[in-house]
C-alpha cells in the first residue's frame, strides 16, 4: 500500500495518517479556487472585448468569485442499515446534507465528523480525569463535550449512540451486520433528525479536483475501489480495530458507572478508575496507571493514542479547539 509510511503511529484502512489527508485536502482546495478564479477572470476579459456582460455565467459555471463549483457526481450505494447510520452521523455534524459530509470526509477535510471518530472524546475525558474523584462538575463537562460534538445533552444517550455505531462497526468487520434489528435503538431525538424514507443510492457533488482527491484516496486505502472507501470513511469503519474496542470497553465501564446516578449525584472513585484499569490490562495487555498511589497516569500512553486516533488530532490541540466556556 503506498500510503503505509505514511499512517502514522496508529494504522488504519485510509493508509493515510489524519495530517496527510488534510494537507492533501487543502491544497486540492486551493488548486480548485486557483482555477475557478482564473476562469472567471478569463470570462471577465472576454465579456470586455465583445461588450458582453458574461461574469454571472462564468460564475455559475466555476462556483464564483472565491468558490469552488459542483459540476461533477460521484454516486455510491448504500445497505439499508448503512444508510440510516450515516444518516445519523449526518445529523449530528456540522454539515447540511449527506453531500457535504462525504464531501468533507472523503477529501479528508472534515476526519472529526463520523460518530466513531467523535467517540474519542472518551479516551479524551477519561485521560483528563483519570484517577481523580469525579462528581457533578466533571459529568457536567462531559455532557457539555456530548453537546459540542454530537448535539447530545445527556451522557447515556451519548453512549448509547457510540455503542450503537461501535457495535456495528465490529458486526461489519466480521460480516455479521445485518440490518439494524441486531443493533440498539439510536437514541430518540437523533432518530427524530433522521426522519424515515432514507435512500440507499447517494450521490456526492464535487468540482474536478476533489472528485480526483477522492479517488487518489481511494487508491491510497486498504478499500477495494472508491464506493467502498467512501462508505468506510464516511461511518469511521476505517478506523483501528483495537483502538475501536477499547473505546468500547470504556463506553460500557462508564454506562457502568452512571448506572443508577440520579441527578450526577453519585462520584466517580478510585475505585471505578482501579475497575477500568484492570479490564483494560485483562483484555488489551495495557496498563492505563503507574503502581502506587503516585503512579505517573496513561503509562502506556493508551489514551493518548485513542484520543489522537479517533479524534484526529492531539488531546492538547483539541482542547485548544473546544469552546472556551467548555
């Protein structure tokens, strides 16, 4: 694979480290404004040799002044079950329309936006709380981080949701997802932003030099052509298959602790953290703490690569990135 010195500490089935992707994305970007630009300066000068007023048309055309145009379709088709997956993985992005998110996700513009990309804010928590007593405030932080990512207020409709989407990542890693009867019930309000009636057939608009960034890509990955590359980047399944089942295991230690919580009354302890340790080094072979009570936190850097994985980016350039009042 041609792109394997280049995946980074954590491979995945882009063969693309998160940077590489994104820098290839930009200057993509910029190669396509460049040449819209000229073409409507081109437009401009000739609509001023014939007296002609054609800069509307030209604009139309190339996107306009400082705009990237449409002109090509990329069609890809979808299962039932994947449709509705990333239906939901639309209506809790920042993006307007299944167009623009594969758009951003396959150009590797947007690496943040899958809902198995987003999970990562577990490891990030986990990492930044890890071994300390938490109570109401700290919870209360991660329903603010549920909010800025996913549009989710409440922590156990968050997990359940990424446990949704973990679950159905590793039935489809085994061949075993069938429809989604053998997945949970995405939570309530999600599936009221998702509607019903959901095509199966997608279609992604994009200028000429972001459709051949998405199939270079495409050539980059472990997918057999770009249908399967788009349809893997666009749900997270492109994502570490060990990174994605410690991210599970944390999901259900967490659901585990906020069983019963009323109000986020109950804590967070030594104890629950010493529960999770334990489960990460049975399964995994990884120690999340240092022996003794001073032991130095994620000694085997574990959640540190989690976060960085999923995320895409540093626990610490994240941070920067969430809103202050976070």
């Amino acid at each position: 694979m041609p792109g394997r010195l280049m995946a980074g500490v954590v491979d995945s089935g882009t063969g693309l480290a998160h940077r590489w992707l994104r820098q290839r994305g930009l200057f993509a970007e910029l190669r396509a404004l460049e040449r819209s630009e000229r073409a409507l300066e081109g437009s401009e000068e000739a609509g001023e040799d014939t007296g002609d007023s054609t800069g509307d048309a030209a604009g139309g055309s190339a996107g306009g002044t400082g705009k990237i145009g449409r002109s090509e379709v990329l069609s890809i088709r979808l299962s039932r079950v994947q449709a509705v997956l990333l239906a939901e993985a639309v209506a809790c992005s920042r993006h307007r329309s299944r167009s623009a998110y594969l758009r951003a996700v396959a150009t590797g513009r947007d690496r943040r936006a899958p809902i198995l990309a987003k999970a990562g804010v577990l490891f990030f928590w986990a990492r930044a709380h890890f071994g300390e007593t938490i109570g109401p405030e700290g919870q209360e932080n991660l329903k603010r981080l549920g909010r800025f990512l996913l549009g989710i207020g409440d922590v156990g409709k968050m997990l359940a949701l990424i446990q949704r989407h973990l679950r159905a990542a590793r039935l489809a890693a085994s061949g075993r997802l069938g429809g989604a009867e053998s997945l949970s019930p995405a939570p309530e309000r999600v599936q009221q932003r998702v509607g019903s009636g959901l095509s199966t057939e997608v279609s992604i608009r994009a200028c000429q030099e972001r459709k051949r960034l998405i199939r270079e890509n495409a050539r980059y990955s472990a997918y057999s052509g770009m249908s399967s590359f788009v349809r893997h980047v666009a749900l997270g399944w492109d994502r570490n298959g060990e990174i994605l089942a410690r991210c599970a295991a944390i999901a259900e230690w967490m659901k585990g602790c906020l069983k019963g919580q009323v109000g986020l009354e109950d804590q967070v302890g030594p104890e629950d953290w010493k529960q999770l340790d334990g489960e990460t080094h049975r399964r995994f072979g990884v120690y999340l703490s240092g022996p003794g009570a001073s032991g130095r936190v994620d000694v085997e850097g574990a959640l540190r690569r989690g976060a960085r994985h999923l995320l895409g980016a540093a626990p610490e350039t994240f941070a920067s990135r969430v809103p202050a009042e976070l």
